[in-house]
C-alpha cells in the first residue's frame, strides 16, 4: 500500500531476472529487467519505474562508429566489443 490506498505494486520481470526475489544476488552474466507500477491510488493516479541491466553486450558496427563519432576517436571503439549498461 504506497498512498493509503488499498493499491499495490503490480510487478513484471524479464531474462536474468525472472526467476529472482529481492533477496537474491543479481547475476553476473545475462541480461533482463524489472518494472513495477501502481495505478489507482489516492495520491498516485498512475506511476512506474523500470530497471534495465545488460551484461556482456556486444557492439554492431553502426552503434560502434555512433559511439565513436560522438567521442574521441582514440577510444579505439569497435564493432564486436562487449559493454555493460544499466539504466533506470
């Protein structure tokens, strides 16, 4: 209950985190996300928040030469490279 409402979080999990609770390690490898919402509360008509985490990416050739043409080249950005993200 967030607002006084009898309202709850409503919750929907994917890829590394499907099978996870809140007391489990996040898992060093995969990718997935988690987002929660609530809707119809007092307070809050309707609200959200959402995880994405990806581990172990790899880069094509066009978000490498993006990358690369927005910062110094001497980065040494390549296709093929692997990166991880999150975002919030």
């Amino acid at each position: 209950q967030m607002d006084g409402s009898e309202e709850t979080f409503t919750e929907d999990r994917w890829g590394i985190f499907q099978d996870q609770t809140y007391e489990d390690e996040v898992p060093t490898k995969g990718s997935g996300g988690i987002t929660r919402v609530l809707q119809g509360g007092n307070v809050i008509e309707k609200g959200a928040c959402s995880l994405t985490l990806i581990q172990d990416g790899t880069l094509t050739a066009e978000r490498a030469a993006a990358i690369s043409g927005r910062n110094d080249a001497a980065l040494g950005v390549k296709a093929e490279d692997t990166y991880s993200a999150a975002a919030l």
